[in-house]
C-alpha cells in the first residue's frame, strides 16, 4: 500500500488476446476438437522454434518426463536422480515408473544441483539424471555432462535404447525454460530429452500442456522414438483418431496396454498464437526483469542472474532472497505484501520437507543448502500483464514492508 492506495497485482494470470480466443473457436467450428491437425502443426513449430528434428505435444511437462522414462525402459531396481529443490512433477515421475528416487543438494547460494555431489550420487544403477531448468535459466550442462563421461564406466544399458547412449541419459526438466538459450544453443538442443510445460502459468500457455524434444545428432531413429510417443500417449493404439479418418482405415490394434496424456487441437490452437508472439513476450520479461534488478538488487537482495553474454533466461520467475530473514519473517513479508495486492509465492519448497518425501525417507537435514535456499526466498509477480507502473508499485512496496518487518 502506498497512500490510501492498493493495486490489485495477481501472481500469474495467462497473457490471452483477441487472437488466441479467435483460434480456438476456430477449431471448435472445425469439427475437430482432438489430437488432429493443429496438433500436429503445433509439434511441428515447436520442433522448427528449437531447432530439432522432432517435437511431441502432450497434455503436460509431467506426462512427458514419464513417458521418456518408460520408453527408455526405466523401472524397478533403477535410480533417477534429480534435484532436491523443484516442484514435485520432477520426483515424482520417477515414483510413477517403480525407479528410486535420488535427490541432490544444491550447492551453496545456488539454485542448481551441486555437481560434485551429483557425481557421488551416480551409482552403477543410475538410468536417468534429471536437472531442473529453475526459472527459465538453463543449467550448466558443460559441467552436467562431464560428470556423465567421469562415470560413464558405471552405466549399464538394459536394453538397445540404452545401449545407444551407454552412459546416464540426460532428461531435462525444462518446465519454466522454453526458448532459453546457452552459449548458443536453444533449450532443446542440449540435454538428451528437454520436457517443457505449457500450463496456465507459464510463459506460453495452452492452458495445459507440455512437449518433449530430443537433442539431434544422438543416433535415435526419430520416426521410431516419435511412435513410441504416440503409442504410449493413445492407449498404445497403433492409428491415431487422424489416421483413423482415412478411407477405410478405421482398423488399429493395440499394441500394450499404454496411457492417455495427449494433447488437444483446441490447446494446439492457443499455443500456436502464443507461439507466433512468443518474442514480444519474451522481450517483456526481460524489461520487467531489469526493472526488479534496478530497484532490488543495490538493497541486497539477490536473484537469479537471468541474462549474460553467453546465456539468456526465458525470465519466468523472479526469485528474490531477502539476507538475514528465516521463514517467519519471509512469511510475514508475503502477507503484508498480499494485503497491499500484491501476490507473491516460494519456488520452491524443497521435497524432502512434504510429508510424501518424508514417507519415503527423505530428510530435509540432509539438504541444508536446499533449505537455506528457500528460508528466504520470495517469487516476486513476473508476468507480461503488468506494466512498469504495476512493477514499481511492487519494489516500492517490498522496501516499505521489508523495514516495518525486519
């Protein structure tokens, strides 16, 4: 509150135009409202945007971690490491497929997993690594894979998939980093597998919905691997409801008994909007971004450095870590700043600390770091909804509360 003055600043509300709305109905008019036409359209975009052969739309960033696990052949009496400080889709996939769940601490005052420990976390059991693309920053994949290669001798491929690595797979959680970029590659052009989310709160939003890519160059037969998708996506049945449509091809079989996590053309036709403007959008996060850093960061507040000359972040989230304040504290400052309109959360809440984790053993003493992380940490609004005022109202507003708590 400034004054007898408050604004009404939500978190993340989805940045839908004319456009979008326009395009939906477009496709209900069409008589095809399932995975059909603009679903495919969609993939195709999305795999000419990165920079790969191929793209798979699905109806979440989850079912596409899941579904890479199970075609890679990942279950019992395997181990998926991840990161201890990110949201729960990226653990729990690895649950979902009966593999043991691995967490790893970040390292100190950083948000991504400590690669020293990840490297003593790699056993002659580990499948899969999954790092966590936090806020739409891509990680180091330089010292990701060269801890991979240290402990190439370990690996053991279980099946051909497999075998064509013959080392730990890399499958990014790329959730928040869709069009993120690293000394000149695109998200999706990296890690072995990139998993993207296209839920509402995203920075391209098909209300939900995420996609798959994989790295060219791997030696995968694309037109195989795409299949598989589809089979494990539609029940595992041979023809999708497209193929089906053709002259007297309404005959399919069912090749195993898979899962159904496709995505819609309804939600292909908002994200092939959101997509055509997707720079503008970007560019936006960006300007906001510089704003919070002008104003924040001389008072000691620290966050992701989003922009460098070698890395640019899709800006999704702005963490801010106030210094010297435990949860007490950080959880006062976020509701006198809910009172002043402002909605603000915590990414994240380390996994050890859910009651989930904790049945499965887990223990957030294990994880200080992590912890230390998220003690502090306040996700500030960052949407492309708000305008310079708005952004202003929320930094000349986190000062004023931060003096009346600490």
């Amino acid at each position: 509150m400034i004054g007898n003055k408050v604004k009404n600043i939500p978190f993340s509300p989805p940045d839908i135009t004319d456009e979008e709305i326009e395009e939906v109905i477009k496709v209900m008019k069409s008589g095809w409202l399932t995975t059909g036409p603009k679903t495919k359209e969609f993939e195709g975009k999305i795999a000419e945007y990165i920079g790969t052969n191929k793209a798979i739309c699905l109806n979440s960033a989850t079912a596409a971690m899941e579904l890479t696990l199970r075609i890679l052949g990942v279950g019992p009496g395997d181990e998926v490491i991840t990161s201890a400080y990110t949201y729960t889709a990226s653990a729990s996939v690895i649950e979902h497929v009966g593999a043991k769940i691995v967490l790893v601490d970040t390292e100190p005052d950083s948000f991504e997993m400590d690669y020293t420990q990840l490297a003593d976390a790699i056993t002659d059991k580990t499948k899969v690594i999954i790092p966590v693309d936090l806020a739409g920053k891509m990680c180091d994949y330089d010292t990701l894979f060269k801890v991979v290669e240290s402990k190439k001798g370990l690996f053991k491929a279980e099946n051909e998939l497999q075998s064509i690595f013959d080392r730990v797979i890399v499958m990014a959680d790329a959730a928040h980093s869709f069009g993120a970029e690293r000394k000149g590659l695109k998200c999706g052009q990296v890690a072995d597998f990139t998993c993207f989310s296209f839920h509402a709160v995203k920075n391209l939003t098909t209300a939900e919905g995420g996609a798959v890519v994989w790295s060219n160059g791997l030696g995968l037969n694309d037109e195989w691997l795409y299949k598989q998708y589809m089979l494990y996506s539609l029940h595992g049945q041979s023809k999708d409801a497209l193929a089906k449509t053709q002259i007297g091809a309404w005959e399919y079989d069912i090749i195993y008994p898979a899962y159904k996590c496709n995505m819609t053309d309804i939600m292909a036709g908002i994200g092939l909007i959101q997509l055509k403007r997707y720079k503008t959008l970007l560019n936006r996060r960006q300007a906001i971004i510089e704003i919070y850093d002008k104003a924040l960061l001389p008072l000691g507040i620290q966050s992701i450095l989003h922009y460098s000359e070698d890395s640019s972040s899709t800006g999704h989230l702005y963490l801010a870590r106030i210094p010297g304040i435990g949860e007490i504290e950080r959880n006062k400052i976020i509701i006198k700043m809910a009172e002043a309109g402002i909605a603000c959360n915590v990414h994240y809440k380390p996994l050890p600390m859910f009651t989930a984790y904790k049945n499965l053993g887990f223990d957030i003493k294990n994880y200080p770091n992590a912890y230390d992380l998220y003690k502090n940490e306040i996700t500030l609004p960052l949407h492309t909804l708000l305008s310079d005022e708005d952004v202003e109202y929320v930094c000349t507003t986190l000062k004023m509360v931060m003096k009346s708590v600490l």
